[in-house]
C-alpha cells in the first residue's frame, strides 16, 4: 500500500524549463559575484565543483562539503569573503529567477488533496542547492514547506541522482519501505530510477526530460491533469 508520495521539483511541481533556469541562475550569480570572478570563470567553477560533489560517494561529507571542498581548490578567494556572499545571494537574488517560473493548478489541488486523504508528502528534489534556494522554489510553486515531511537539500543529503544512494538516504530520514513509496517526477533518469529500489513511479510529461529505455519500467505517466485525476482515484 502506498503511503508516501516523493515529488522532484523542478519540471515537476514547479513547472519551469531546466535549460532556461540553468541560463537565469549563472546569469544572476555572475552579477552578483562580478567583483571576484569574470562570467566564464563563475560557470566553470561552480559546474566543476557541482560535477564534483554529484561524484562524491563519501558518505561521510555532505554535498555542501563536498561542492565547497572542491571549489575552494579551485579559486584564489577565502570563504570568509565569498560564503556571506553566496548565502545573501540564495537569500535574495536568487528570487530574480522566479519570473522565469509558473504555478501549476492541478499540482497545486494534487498536494492538497493527497494531504487531505492522508499521504505522507516529500520533496526529493536533487540536492544541489541550499536548503534557502529550494524553499523559495516551493514557494514559487504555490506551496508551503509545511505541505512536506522532508525535503531534500545541499546541507542535509549526502548523495545526489541518479544515485541510488539518494534515495536509499531519503527513506532512511523518512522512516519509510520503498514499496510504500511512489517517486513523481519529470526526468526518466534521476527519477525513474527509484523503481530499482522497489518505489512505484509516475512521470511528469510536460518537462519530461530524457527518452526512456526499453528496459525501463514506468508505472505511470501523464500530464499535470492527468496526475490530479490519478490522486483523485487514490484511496
């Protein structure tokens, strides 16, 4: 029996274009550290290190540690100076992007229907920024933090996807079987892939990203109104 629905967030309960938003958020932070580092420098470096910590399989670092590990071996500049700025930069700037960013009705009746029938709701977004940038994201979306029992950010989580690691560490926070679990999702590779672990799966088709193989097994797939007429035949 499911008890617990998984949401990634990006594409899928904040429908956005991954290629457009990952355009808006190196311009925005190119501005804001423009005094330290040219454009070209800000992407190398931070990308980099980003491939560097979804790399990481020390399960000992967080993925904060391991990104900023990495990326104060690859600049002239202290942390003193450029975390206070990292950290105004998701507390504030960072909402420059959410123009770029809509709401969705029938992923926001989703939530609130699924809380009503009693599901246990979390976010497994991949884990690639601070927990501030991914709840301005919720927010975005027309959704509150208090929606969710877990949500998964740089400082807390360990792995990134397509790991299978991410997700065995998400249900261990949670408490939770992976047969009582359903992974909702709109990437076939990062997401889908919590079907090997036993999760039943439901791709997002209106920012799917990826093509799926012949081996893959999808339990479900649909529009966002498709999603909201399955919750609404749930239990």
């Amino acid at each position: 029996m499911i008890t617990t629905i998984l949401f990634d967030l990006d594409g899928t309960l904040l429908p956005i274009d991954t290629e457009e938003f990952t355009k808006k958020y190196f311009m925005e932070v190119s501005i804001k550290l423009r005094d330290y580092f040219t454009p070209e420098e800000v992407v190398k470096n931070i990308w980099d290190s980003t491939m560097y910590m979804i790399n990481n399989i020390d399960s000992n670092k967080t993925n904060e540690e391991a990104f900023f590990e990495d990326f104060y071996e690859r600049v002239n500049h202290r942390a003193e100076i450029l975390n206070p700025i990292f950290n105004d930069f998701y507390e504030r700037d960072f909402n420059n992007i959410r123009k770029i960013s809509t709401k969705n009705k029938h992923m926001i009746n989703s939530v609130a229907l699924l809380k009503e029938k009693g599901y246990n709701l979390v976010v497994a977004t991949n884990p690639l920024f601070p927990e501030r940038a991914i709840l301005h994201r919720i927010e975005w979306a027309g959704l509150n933090k208090e929606d969710f029992i877990f949500i998964s950010c740089l400082e807390k989580m360990h792995y990134c996807k397509p790991r299978l690691e991410f997700y065995e560490e998400v249900l261990d926070i949670i408490k939770k079987q992976p047969q009582h679990c359903m992974m909702v999702g709109n990437d076939i590779e990062e997401d889908m892939i919590a079907k090997n672990l036993g999760m039943k799966t439901y791709l997002i088709e209106d920012y799917v990203i990826g093509e799926a193989k012949e081996d893959l097994v999808i339990d479900h797939r649909g529009s966002y109104e498709d999603f909201y007429k399955f919750v609404e035949a749930l239990d």
